[in-house]
C-alpha cells in the first residue's frame, strides 16, 4: 500500500456520509464506530500517480477537518489517525491496532526515528512504537514554547523548562 493523496470530506449528518461511503468503490473501508462529535468525515487515501483509491477512513469528530492530523508510517505500512479525541493506530489491513485517548489538546505527531513516533499534547506527551506500544511518557504545565533537537525535547512552561530524551 502506498499512500501519497488524502482527500477529506466533511458531511453534516451519518445519513449524508453513508450514501457517500456506499458509493465508493472500494471494499477498504475502515469505519471507526466509537468516535463521536458533530462533523462526520471520511479520509479517502489515493496513490498519487495511479490516482487508485487505496482506501477510506469513516469517523465522527468535534474538530474541524483543518485540527486534524492524519500521518500515514510508510516503512511499517501504518495509518496514524486523531479524531480530535482519539489518535489511532491502524494496520495495512485497516484493522485498529491501537488507541490512545487524548489528555489534552493534540500539538502535533513527530517521527523520532524509524520505529518511534512523540505524541506531543498541550501538557503530555507518549513516545510510541509503530503498534502503538508505550515507550515513554511525562506530563507538564501547559506548553509556552517547545523544540526537538537531536531526539530530545525541550519543553518551555510557565514554571519553567524541561528536557526529555525521546531515543
């Protein structure tokens, strides 16, 4: 699977985005049932010089679609989803592999290296491995500022600043 195009749509109701999802013409659809929220939408993921629907993702979210982060793993063929409460972890096959609920707003997703990925939140964040494993994590103050250098972060507060290996 190879992915390289990402096309979100947004509907206002689960009638809309049915209809829409049963016009598809794929049998790769992944519809997450445990989301929720106001905006239903649907990631479709496209091969960017066939232009091949590879496959879609079906969820609900508060957020609007422009809050949202989607990172596809090239090298362990994973799909990192954030519905805005949740960031999914999800295998070649679209099964859900792993789930992590959100303590505080999403900052954004980082590869450390190969086989690591930090979920940076406003006051937490987890270093993960591509199943969605625990490797590390810390909490803090709510973030001022923030940089990553050398597979370290460096969290700036108000009561101070941090520093924390992610190697």
């Amino acid at each position: 699977m190879k992915i390289d195009i990402v096309r979100v749509f947004t509907f206002s109701s689960f009638q809309e985005r049915k209809v829409f999802l049963s016009n598809q013409e794929t049998k790769n659809v992944l519809s997450i049932d445990e989301t929720f929220g106001d905006n239903y939408l649907c990631c479709i993921c496209y091969h960017s010089l066939t232009n091949e629907k590879q496959f879609v993702l079906s969820f609900n979210s508060d957020e609007d679609e422009e809050n949202l982060n989607f990172l596809f793993w090239d090298k362990h063929k994973t799909c990192i989803l954030d519905t805005g409460r949740c960031i999914y972890f999800i295998d070649d096959l679209l099964n859900p592999v792993a789930s992590f609920e959100l303590t505080t707003p999403l900052v954004g997703l980082y590869l450390v290296e190969e086989d690591k990925l930090l979920l940076l939140e406003e006051a937490f964040f987890r270093v993960v491995n591509f199943r969605g494993t625990l490797l590390k994590s810390a909490s803090f103050d709510l973030i001022v500022d923030f940089s990553i250098d050398n597979n370290k972060l460096t969290i700036q507060t108000s009561k101070g600043s941090q520093s924390f290996g992610l190697g």
